[in-house]
C-alpha cells in the first residue's frame, strides 16, 4: 500500500544517495551510462538516459555538475594522480589499493578520485630519492 505523497514508483535509497554523489563528479550523460552499468533501473524499470537523470535530479533537487567543481574541492581523477606521480593509470591504482595514497570510487565503474594534496605529498616524496631496498650495497642503474 502506498503511503501519503508515496507513488508505487520509487527507486531504493542506495541509488538516490549515488545519484546525489555521482552529481558531484559527473555529467547526466555518463550518470546515466554508469548506472546502466550497474544494473540500476528506473523506478519504471527502464534504463537510465540523460534526459531521466536530469529530470530525477530536478525532482529530487539535486544540484548539475559543474565543470571544475571538482577542481574547486581538490580532487582530481586516477589519470592526473598518474601522470603527476609519473607513472601509468594502473600503477596509480596498485597504489592506492597498497595505501602509498588516499583515493575512493563511489561504486564500480565510477571515476577514482584522489585528494591532489596527497598526489603532491607522495611526489615530494618520491624525489627525495631514497633507496629502493635498504641495502645499500645495491646500486642503480639509470637506463635511458
């Protein structure tokens, strides 16, 4: 039985509170994609579309991403962690997965953000140079 300004229509909880942070980070367009993804319906049981999100997001007064809004809260993506560190995409992910740094996905599929304060501490870091392995009877080769 539905409940008063309830319709029969409604989506769980867990997918109202990820479209409030995947809105955060991302366009209607690649919400939309995501959730698809991840098996997410509608609360009609139909896919997701931009146009869907948009109007969800209007009805649950969810603010639109904004270019750079990211930026503004200094997060930047697994990609820009990467090429700062200077290293590929996957060994910035084994890292964070190690815990050399700080970065969360709000589910499969959606982009890793990462904190650039800590990509920057870990660079600095990383210049200093220390020795590999704590012998210090090995020695490096620099390859070009």
């Amino acid at each position: 039985m539905n409940t008063v300004g309830k319709h029969r229509f409604t989506i769980p909880e867990d997918t109202l509170s990820l479209i409030r942070s995947l809105a955060r980070q991302l366009p209607d367009s690649q919400i939309a994609r995501l959730l698809n993804r991840a098996g997410k319906p509608t609360g009609r049981g139909n896919g997701w579309t931009e146009k869907r999100v948009c109007s969800f997001r209007h009805h649950h007064e969810i603010a639109v991403y904004r270019e750079g809004e990211r930026a503004e809260r200094g997060e930047i993506t697994l990609e820009a962690a990467a090429q700062i560190i200077g290293v590929t995409a996957m060994t910035a992910l084994r890292m964070i997965q190690r815990g050399d740094i700080k970065g969360h996905q709000l589910c499969k599929g959606a982009p890793w953000v990462v904190k650039a304060e800590d990509v920057a501490a870990f660079a600095t870091c990383k210049q200093s140079k220390r020795p590999l392995t704590p012998n210090l009877v090995q020695r490096i080769f620099d390859f070009q």
